[in-house]
C-alpha cells in the first residue's frame, strides 16, 4: 500500500493554536504525520526545555491517532530520511513567512530531490500567532489564552509569575 509520512518540523517554544490547527489540517492529508522539535536551535535561549515542549505536544496531540512527537538535531533532510518520510508539512500565514519558507524548502529540495515540502494555511483566525508573540506578549502581562492550548497556558504561567502580576 502507498502510505505517506510527512514531518512536521519547528521550534514549537511553545505550541500555540496555530501549530495545533496545522497538525489537525496535515493529519487529515497524510497518513503519518511526525511532529519534530529541532534540539539545536539557533534562535536563542528557549522559554522551554526540549523536553517540556515534548510533554506539551504529546499531550496537546494525544487525540490524533497519526500523530507523533519527535526530537532532532542536524539537517531535516536526514532526519526525513532516516524516519522514511516523503514529506515536510510547513505552515504558512502570510505572504512575510513565504520568502524564508520558499527558501528552506529549495535548500531542502537541492539536499534532497526526493523530499517533497507541503506548504498548509491555518484557520485565519491564527494568521497573527506565533510563538515569538504570544512570550512577548504573555510576558507583558497579556491575555493569550485563546491562542494556545490549555496546558500551554498553565506552563505559561508557572514559568513567568511575574505576568501574572502584571495583570
Ligand atoms: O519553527 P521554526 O523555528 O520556524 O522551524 C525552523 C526549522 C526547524 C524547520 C528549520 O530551522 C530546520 O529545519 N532546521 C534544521 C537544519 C536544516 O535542515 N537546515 C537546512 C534547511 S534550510
């Protein structure tokens, strides 16, 4: 049987809504869909640990039943292969992430010819969410409660009591 694994790779510090939607969406097309938190990121300390956000995504994706939650270091393409996927599942939400995504997915593309980039939109209502926002914002002491998951938002608070403060 022709079966498709994809992966669906990120930073994921922390899993907002945006990404859960994005998962929803890919699970449906695809009938593995590996989620894989890089380990050696390059944007700087991270707000959680590589392990943190493992639990937060295994948890967050434990009703989908195609769904599974990796950890990886070094190219995507390796780790692709070495997991046997035909796919990398990647978000888009607005015509400013294209440029860079377009661009990872040549570079992935020349590395590995075989490897196929899908590029999915989220719920509109998600097209402003990110990571890097909803610290900053939290952090200031905002409500982003909508935009995460339940379990995001209580390590969220147990990280930073200061924001709650604030409020
Ligand atoms: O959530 P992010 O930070 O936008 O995810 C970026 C990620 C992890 C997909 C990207 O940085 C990546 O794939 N890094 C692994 C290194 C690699 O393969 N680089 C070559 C592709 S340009």
């Amino acid at each position: 049987m022709h079966t498709v694994k994809a992966i669906y790779p990120g930073t994921f510090d922390p899993l907002t809504n945006g990404h859960l939607d994005l998962i929803a969406r890919g699970s449906k097309i695809v009938d593995h869909l590996v989620v894989a938190i890089l380990r050696n990121s390059e944007k700087g300390t991270p707000l959680f640990t590589v392990p943190e956000r493992v639990e937060m995504l295994t948890e967050a994706t434990r009703s989908f039943g195609n769904v599974s939650v990796a950890t990886f270091n070094g190219l995507l393409v390796d780790f692709a292969r070495a997991q046997n996927a035909r796919a990398v599942l990647r978000g888009i939400r607005a015509i400013s992430d294209y440029e860079y995504e377009l661009q990872m997915a040549m570079m992935n593309r020349k590395l590995d010819p075989e490897l196929e980039t899908l590029f999915m939109m989220p719920a509109e209502k998600y097209t402003y969410v990110s990571s890097r926002l909803v610290k900053g914002v939290f952090q200031l002491g905002g409500d982003v409660s909508s935009l995460v998951p339940q379990l995001v938002m209580e390590r969220l608070k147990a990280r930073i009591p200061a924001a709650q403060e604030a409020r």
